[in-house]
C-alpha cells in the first residue's frame, strides 16, 4: 500500500527490472542499503565528498548519498554487487585485487564504480584522467600508487578483450 508521502518508482538495478514504493525525497545509498541489501556502496561523509557511496547511474559515476529516490524514474544503476557476473568478479575488480589496491577495503566499491563510469566513457584514459575521475574518492589508508597501477590494468585487459 503506497504511503501518504511515496510513489511508484521503477528503474534498472543490476540489469534488473524493479519496482518500488518509495518517499521521493529518499536517498540512492538509503535505498540500496535499506530496500534492497545492497550493502557494497558505503556512507561516509553524507555529502558527496568522499566517493564511498559511488555507483553507477547510466553508466556515469554519481555520489548516491546525492541522488533522491524521485530522479531514478527509468534509469539504470548499477553497484559494486552488479559487476560480478556468473560469480566471476569484473576485470576492474580483479584489477584492484591483483595490484592489492585494496587496504580496509571501505574506499573499495566506489573506487571500483568510479573506474567502471571512467573506462565506460574512456577505454584508453591518460594518467591524468585516471586522477581526475578518482578525484571524488577518498582512500585513507593508501597513497593510492596500487589504485592507479590497478586502474591502468584494468584499462589495458579492457582494451585486449574488445580487440578480440
């Protein structure tokens, strides 16, 4: 039964049709960790300024402690739990294992989501645009030396994997 102050909301979560009866004015993260168990995007600083709570929506990195449940109407969002297919985890994903760009581990999924909006947009991305796309995520726990080499991996295996 629809609450006083909710709506009908239906969008793409992983791939995956949904819909949901929810306040407009509820918070992405909200939903996904609430509604749906979601529990990879973390909340850190509420605000948009640490990235812990990135995820993809349409293909392009957002904060979603800054998304409103009211603006996903039709869309598609995918996080961290929509990367791995048939148990095997993405590229990017093995990418951040293999370099060990992974330290407490709480940075992880929106650094992972980051690089996918990035490498989704731009398969061949210089050093630069690498830093600049993970500018919005803060890790506290690294120099992020491993994150950047796990990035350029990834973008390489990426590229191999479309040649072929």
């Amino acid at each position: 039964m629809r609450g006083e102050y909710s709506m009908i909301i239906n969008f793409t979560l992983n791939g995956r049709p949904v819909s949901r009866d929810l306040p407009p004015q509820k918070r992405l993260i909200d939903v996904l960790r609430e509604d749906f168990l979601l529990t990879g995007a973390k909340e850190s600083c509420g605000e948009g300024e640490c990235g812990a709570c990135t995820i993809l929506l349409d293909d392009k990195a957002v904060h979603s402690c800054l998304v409103l449940a009211g603006q996903l109407e039709g869309h598609r969002v995918t996080t961290i739990e929509g990367l791995a297919e048939n148990g095997e985890l993405d590229i990017i994903q093995n990418a951040f294992v293999e370099h060990v760009a992974i330290q407490c581990g709480f940075c992880t999924p929106g650094m992972i989501m980051s690089t996918k909006g990035l490498l989704l947009q731009n398969p061949d991305p210089s050093e630069e645009e690498i830093r600049i796309a993970l500018s919005g995520n803060i890790c506290r726990c690294s120099g992020y030396v491993q994150i950047l080499a796990a990035v350029r991996d990834a973008a390489k295996k990426l590229r191999e994997v479309a040649k072929t």
